[in-house]
C-alpha cells in the first residue's frame, strides 16, 4: 500500500556530499520498515541502509557506515539518506524500498515496494 518516489541524486565531487529524499505514500507508512539499495554499474543491486517503523535502530553496510546516515520522518512520510564523504564508487542508481517483514535486510524479497532509483554520480 506504499509507494516510494526518489529524489535528490546529482553530481558530486569525491569527498562531497549529497541528500537523497524518498517520498513515500500511503496510509501504512508507518508500518513498513525502510531501506535504500543501490546499483553500481555491473554490479548487482545491494544494501545500503535501513531503518525500522520506529525510526530506530537502523542498520548500515559496512561500506558505507560511518558515512551515511538514513532517517525517517513518519509524519511527513518521508525516508532521506544523506550522504558524506563520498567516493567515486558510490557512483551507482539508489533505490528507496519498503517491507513489512524483515528477516535479513540485504535481501531484496523482503521489501514489497520500490521506488525507480535516483542516479548518484561522485566523479572530478
């Protein structure tokens, strides 16, 4: 019943940072876990973050823990992902997705709704 819509993806230096916005709708958002994934070119579409209904706690991939940090706001429905010292290999397609069910949150089964992805590129 939810739908995400992803936002904010861009050009950015290494080393910069960038903002990634869901906007999620549906009455039920706020009994959905969320999470972003992405997908690099040639590679398969991997975990990136996650946050439960409660807003916390969240979960992170090793790649990227330290430096990204996911939020959700249930009132305004939204999911960001913001995004600091960025390296060249974050370059990839972010997708915002949403699940009831969580048991593993690198597995793409459990979440039943996806956003179109936003394209992220850290290049000179």
């Amino acid at each position: 019943q939810v739908k995400p819509v992803e936002s904010g993806g861009g050009l950015v230096q290494p080393g910069g940072s960038l903002r990634l916005s869901c906007a999620v709708s549906g009455r039920t958002f706020n009994d959905y876990a969320m999470a972003w994934f992405r997908e690099a070119p040639g590679k398969d579409r991997e975990f990136v973050a996650g946050i439960t209904w409660s807003t916390s706690p969240a979960y992170y991939a090793d790649s990227v823990k330290g430096r990204f940090t996911i939020s959700r706001d249930n009132a305004k429905k939204t999911v960001s992902l913001q995004m600091n010292s960025l390296k060249p290999e974050d370059t990839a397609v972010y997708f915002c997705a949403a699940g009831r069910r969580i048991t593993d949150w690198s597995t793409q089964r459990d979440f039943s709704s996806w956003g179109q992805g936003t394209q992220v590129t850290v290049s000179s």
